[in-house]
C-alpha cells in the first residue's frame, strides 16, 4: 500500500531526492565515506554549497545585489536576525499579522525598534480566515513584513503588495512554489523543511546594500555579514541538509523550473479544494480568495464524522492529515513534491465517506 504523507513539515520529499540521498549516506562521490560524515571544509564538499546556491539563484531569477545565505535556526531565528540587522532602535517596521508565526515575528521584532501592525485578520476566536486587503503603511517604515503562507491555518497571500519599502517575507511554506519577483524584497526567508529539504536548514536571501546601517553591535553569528563574508561557512553548517536541499533543486530543474512546479501545484489544489466545495459533508475554513494552495484546510460538517473519516484515510495510507488543535478538522499539506495521484488518494475517499455517509 502507498504511504501519502500530507504532513506539514518536515514535509514530503521527492522520492528520487531520497533514493540519491540514501545513498550518498552510504558513499558519497565515490569517496567511501559517507556524506553524514564528510568534513564540510573538504574539496569534497564544499562545491555543494556552491551549487546550491547557484541552482536557487537561476530558479528565482536572484541577482548579485542579494546574497544567498544556508543558516541554521529555522525562520524562528529570522523573526529576530531580521530586525537585528536592518531595524534601527530609532527606524519603524510594518508588520502585518495573519498566523501564528506573524505574530511571533511581531513579538521578536518589538525588541529592536518600533512596529506597527499595520492590518490583522485574526479574529475573536483567535483563528485567521483571512488575508488583510488596503493596507497603508506608515509614512517612513523602513519595511514591510508579510508571511506569505500560513500553515496552520490554510491562508496564502497570492499577490504581494506593490509597496515602495523593502518587502521582507517569511517564505517557509511556499517558497519555490511559485514564482515571485525577488527584486521586490528586501529579505526573504525560509525553513527547507516544507519545499527545499529537511528540517535543520534555513534559506536567507538578503539585500546586500541593507546592511550595516543600525545603530547596534550585532552578535557574531547574528550578523547577515558575518556568513555572506564566510559564504555560509563561518561555522560547520547544515551540511546534510544542504546536500539535499540541492538535489531538490535539481529536482525541480527537471520539473520545468518554478513556473513549471506552479501549474502543477495550482492544479492540484484546484482539485482538492472542488471536491471540498462539491462534497455535502465537508466545508472550508478560509475565505474563497485567500485559500492557500501548500495547506488545504477543510473541516467535516457533522463533528463526529471527523474519527471514522480519519479512520478510513489511515486505513488507506494517508498520513499526517489532521487540522492542527487551533483548527480542528484535517489538513492536506500538498507540497511541491506531493503527486497528484496523493490528491486523487484523498479525493477518492471523500467520495466513498460521502456514499457510506451521506
């Protein structure tokens, strides 16, 4: 029996990723040794780093004004290193709050300088429904920062703002799954853990002329400078995580690029979000416009429909497919490397839960 794995990260990988990779624990290069167990400063592996950054540059089109940073931390460290780094304790920041994790952004970002939250969707219960429309920055923010996809629960912001700052966008769920104009951000970041690898590696592209402007001693490790000068090597990195975040990259090479990958994810997610609409037992959680197409968030109509619905999906070799607390319900986490055919899995056995329970 097939195993879909619809977790919300660590996410689904590509099955030749893994077959590769597997296999380099083993042997890498041909070397006898594992790359587990390879030194990161050897000439052995060092030309991983540089090919992965220049695989993710030429996928999003990332010009020499940026540097391409492989961290460690995951985008929580970024919620602080961000203001760190270009937020003077005098400067003011705009921060919209759609999720959980914009909000710990805020909360991190207050320690370093002024922020205004300029719009939020959350609502009485706590939940987010929604992507905030006409928003109006505050005259001289030094930049605006948005989440771009929220896990938890299933929103997306399909259209980026035409704002005069520097965008600074929290990526980690739908980075590399569609294309976005690079030029328009200050900083983007991401954890690989969702559509670039395993957990343990964090993707930092940042505007070089950004930096070194605040009024504050930045710690070491915390200093944008401090890696784009070491060239993600200052200190031992995620080396395994690297090695597989660009095997994922050339993955995506031979799936026709991001451009490529979106039509298959826009696909995938029209599909699954018509048998949700279409199906009398079964309803979505966000608004229409603002579903996210990386985490399909729908809920049974009758509550003690959602164990026996679970039941049957387990029993088919779904995994990883529940709401999360906050949410309730089941999430279908459909990452760049989740098949159609995982789709059609799930699609299948609302259908047959419908007949039986209809």
């Amino acid at each position: 029996m097939t195993t879909w794995n619809f977790s919300s990260g660590p996410a689904i990988l590509p099955k030749p990723v893994i077959e590769k990779a597997a296999a380099a624990i083993l042997d890498f290069k041909g070397s006898g040794i594992g790359v587990l167990e390879c030194s990161h400063r050897s000439k052995l592996y060092e030309p991983v780093v540089a090919s992965a950054e220049s695989r993710l540059r030429k996928l999003m089109g990332i010009s020499d004004d940026y540097a391409v940073l492989f961290l460690q931390g995951g985008a929580s460290t970024q919620f602080a290193q961000v203001p760190q780094n270009i937020l003077a304790s005098t400067d003011v920041a705009d921060y919209t709050d759609t999720g959980t994790w914009a909000s710990k952004a805020i909360k991190e970002a207050k320690l370093y300088g002024k922020v205004n939250v300029i719009a939020s969707s959350k609502e009485a219960d706590g939940t987010y429904k929604s992507i905030p429309k006409d928003l109006k920055l505050t005259p001289g923010a030094k930049y605006l920062h948005v989440t771009s996809n929220n896990t938890i629960f299933g929103t997306q912001l399909h259209a980026f703002p035409d704002v005069a700052v520097p965008l600074v966008s929290d990526m980690s769920s739908d980075i590399c799954s569609r294309v976005v104009d690079v030029s328009k951000f200050g900083v983007i970041y991401a954890g690989a853990q969702k559509n670039l690898g395993p957990s343990g590696v964090t993707v930092v592209i940042v505007r070089k002329d950004l930096l070194g402007k605040v009024d504050r001693q930045i710690p070491t490790m915390m200093d944008y400078r401090t890696h784009i000068e070491a060239g993600s090597m200052f200190n031992t990195p995620p080396a395994f995580g690297i090695f597989v975040l660009d095997l994922v990259l050339e993955w995506l090479e031979g799936a026709g690029g991001i451009a490529g990958m979106q039509k298959i994810n826009d696909a995938k997610a029209a599909k699954l979000y018509a048998e949700i609409d279409r199906n009398p037992l079964f309803a979505g959680t966000v608004a229409l416009e603002d579903r996210s197409r990386m985490n399909v968030c729908f809920v049974p109509l009758n509550k003690d429909h959602e164990e026996p619905f679970k039941k049957l999906c387990l029993g088919r070799g779904m995994v990883d497919f529940t709401g999360h607390r906050s949410v309730g319900g089941f999430r279908a986490s459909i990452y760049n490397a989740m098949p159609e055919a995982g789709i059609d899995a799930m699609i299948e056995a609302m259908r047959d839960f419908e007949k039986s329970n209809g």
